[in-house]
C-alpha cells in the first residue's frame, strides 16, 4: 500500500506500470484519474492541507477498503498547491484477486476522495475566487458505502 500527497506532478502511465508490474497474485488491477476541469471560467485550483494528518487519513481510508474487498494492493496519489485545468488532481488504484472487488474499492476511495479527505480548495477564475463547498451530491454517494 502507498499513499502520496505531493506537489509536484505525477507521470500517471509510469504509476500505473509500476502497480501493475509483475502481479501474478491478482487477476485485476483498476486505475482512476481526477483531472482538474476548466469550466466555468476556472483559471486554477490551490488545493492546501495539513501535512501528516492528510497522509494518516488518507491511510485509513486505504487500509479500510483493503479489508473491506481483500485488496492485493492500493495506491493513492494525491497533488496538493496550485494547479491549472487539465492537470491531473490524483489517482487511485487497486488491485484484487477478482475484478469486482478491484472496482468497487476503487469506487468507495473516490467517494472518500471527494467529499471527506482533508482538503480545502479554493478556485481561482473570471468570477474571482472562492472556496469549494461540500456538494450534497457527493455527501450522498457515501451513503452507499
């Protein structure tokens, strides 16, 4: 398992080679990645965080899904600092004796992602700035989990 939150920009093909080298032991491995949106006038993105509560949080949640769908392996990789549309925000990946369990652990980590890690951005664009409030529409899609 490895958790990364991180500044600088990660090379999402080499990621997913390298989590996907040599793996015998399971029989799918499911890669997601979020990449920053330009809509609605959207110039950038500050994405802040507090260093070593963020990474043990972000464990926590990985260590769950891990047992939660007997993951093989789990990767999460999350960018933090200024970022621009069409970069990618982070990614996650999973890897399970079967495919479903890779999918649906990687499916729970992307709910937790977007509505419970501890993050806070703030969008910069042609309306000024503002920091990003909780949809409810991500607060619901917990309620699946």
């Amino acid at each position: 398992m490895r958790v990364v939150v991180q500044a600088a920009p990660f090379d999402y093909g080499a990621e997913c080679a390298d989590f996907a080298r040599d793996r015998t032991d399971m029989g799918a491995v499911v890669t997601f990645a979020g990449i920053v949106r330009g809509d609605g006038g959207l110039a950038s993105m500050d994405i802040e965080h507090y260093p070593g509560m963020t990474e043990k949080a972000l464990t926590a949640i990985a260590e769950e899904a891990a047992q939660r769908w007997s993951l093989g392996d789990v990767l999460v990789i999350h960018r933090h600092g200024p970022l621009r549309p069409g970069e990618r925000i982070m990614m996650v990946a999973t890897a399970a004796p079967h495919r479903r369990d890779a999918f649906e652990a990687a499916d729970f980590l992307m709910d937790y992602l977007k509505s419970r890690a501890p993050f806070w951005k703030k969008e910069r664009g042609t309306e000024g700035e503002n920091w990003v409030a909780a949809k409810v529409a991500d607060e619901d899609a917990l309620t699946r989990w």
